[in-house]
C-alpha cells in the first residue's frame, strides 16, 4: 500500500535573499534593484554629487548589506557598494572634487 502525500504547506521564506542566490539566479522582473536598473556608470561616478544620489538610491535595497560585505571582501578598487563610497578596497565618507584643497576658505 502506498504511503498520503505529505500536504503540509512548505512554510515559505522570510529572510531577505543574499547577493549570492540573487546573483545566480536569473533576473526576475519582479526583482528591482537600483543597480539593475539605473545606468551603470552612476556607481562609479567622478562628481561628488552623482556619488551622493548612487548612495542614496541603495538605501531601500534589500541587499545593502550583502552589497557592501562582498565589495569589502573583494577589495573593491572602486564604486558606490551597499550605499557606501568604496575606494581601494575600505570605505570613505564622501568623495571629494578633484583637485587639490584651497589651503583658505572663501569668504562667505
């Protein structure tokens, strides 16, 4: 005699999906990530404004996290990883212009 199909529903998962089963994956129109649909070239911006609006837009991203541990496990050169400004593999607080500092402030 033959054994009832278990019927107990499969509970289903609650956790956030890391970069790996999401980078494997292929891509599902009902997964939006910022990276995935903003131009590629604002991650590796030159303008400290344009770094500022790529940080901003990964504050919503489900893989902000994952984001920026692999780019810190990697040694990422550079680029704007899980909302932070990456350079030479460790974090910065903000891009600067280039060019060198004026060694006085303008007057206001």
């Amino acid at each position: 005699m033959l054994a009832a199909p278990d019927l107990t529903p499969t509970p289903t998962p609650t956790s956030i999906p890391t970069a790996a089963s999401i980078s494997t994956s292929p891509r599902r129109s009902d997964t939006v990530l910022p990276c995935w649909t903003t131009d590629p070239d604002l991650w590796f911006a030159e303008s400290p404004q344009s770094v500022e609006d790529a940080k901003a837009l990964c504050v919503p991203c489900p893989l902000r996290e994952a984001c920026l541990a692999g780019a810190l496990d990697r040694r990422e050169p550079w680029g704007v990883w899980g909302g932070q400004l990456v350079v030479h593999g460790v974090v910065v607080p903000r891009k600067r212009p280039r060019g060198r500092p004026r060694k006085v402030d303008l007057a206001a």
